[in-house]
C-alpha cells in the first residue's frame, strides 16, 4: 500500500512516539513516515531483498526474516503497536501470525484487499476473478494465498480473543467508515487483547 493518503490514515493510529514492529515492512515508506512524522522507533520484519535494501536506503530499521517462522524472538507487549499492512493474505499462518501480532504488541494494526468491495462483487457476478487496482493481479500469478473481506475480520478478531478498537475502508485516499464492507476496496483494523 503505497498512496500517500492510505498511509496517513493508517499512520494516523500509531500514537506518537510510539514502539512499532512492521511486518512485512516492504520498501519501509510506512515506518518512514512514522519515524519522520510521529516520532516513532522500531523495526520492518521482510523477507523480499530488494526492500530490504530500500529500508536500509531510507534509514529504516529492518531485519530479514520470513514471517512463516514466526515471531518467538520477540518478548510478549515489547512493541506498542504491531502492523500488518498488506500482509495478512500472503502468509501460509495467517491466523497464527495475528495470535502474534496480538502477543508482541499491546495493539495491533491489520490492513488488507477487502475482497467483498462491490466492484469485486460485480466481477464475480460475472463469472470472474476481479482484476483491480487493489487487487492488481490475474488469478494464475497472484502472490496473494488467499482473500478476506471487511466481515470476514471481524470474525476472525472475535475468534481470536480480540477485540477491535477501530475499524474503517479505505478508497481512493478516503476513509470509509459507512458500510465498508461493501464500499472499500481496503480493510483496516485496529485491534488488542480482549
């Protein structure tokens, strides 16, 4: 998630100055702007090479790892806020790593393609795997393993002990808080130990 308004809606949760571990950080713009902005320290978690040298290029602390591990190296609540930004659908755990996220940070902060949003709905309808600019890929070559929807979260939140603190889409820069489930191409959530 790159669009410079997403990010400060989702930068905007983070409290200031807050102790922040980004799971698959990706090219750090996210820390970045936390650091810069919001006074925060921390660390990205990524796998990816590439953004692991875009985060050292922008001054973001990263440590290689591949999430499917886990997180065992770090203590219960040593981070403030634990995020998942785009994360959540590319991982082989995806249920275990949000017990994790809920563990290693007194608050959580999950974003993920809402696969429920209409025009998503409509390409189904259609027989079709939706092709959008949130979710930008064909069917075939897809590095997402599976998709979710703004209800579906809840749920899974619910499940897990978690009790969600704030909720929101987001399309186009904006921030959807009146039926996201349906009208947001992008879910995000904000969540602790319940």
């Amino acid at each position: 998630m790159s669009d410079a308004h997403n990010l400060q809606s989702i930068a905007a949760l983070v409290p200031r100055g807050a102790r922040v571990l980004d799971l698959g950080c990706g090219d750090g713009a996210l820390l970045d702007v936390l650091q810069r902005e919001r006074g925060c320290t921390g660390y990205g978690i990524e796998i990816d090479d590439a953004n692991v040298l875009a985060c050292v290029k922008r001054g973001v602390n990263v440590i290689q790892l591949n999430l499917d591990e886990g997180l065992s190296m770090f203590d219960d609540a040593s981070f403030d806020v634990v995020l998942q930004i785009d994360t959540l659908q590319h991982l082989r755990n995806a249920e275990v790593m949000l017990r994790e996220t809920a563990r290693v940070g007194k608050t959580g902060i999950v974003a993920f393609p809402n696969f429920a949003h209409w025009p998503n709905r409509l390409s189904v309808l259609r027989g079709r795997m939706p092709v959008t600019k949130r979710l930008p890929y064909q069917w075939y070559d897809t590095p997402n393993i599976r998709v979710g929807t703004f209800a579906d979260f809840i749920d899974l939140a619910h499940k897990n002990a978690l009790r969600i603190v704030d909720a929101f889409g987001l399309e186009q820069g904006r921030e959807v808080r009146w039926l996201p489930n349906a009208r947001a191409g992008t879910a995000v959530f904000k969540f602790v130990r319940a």
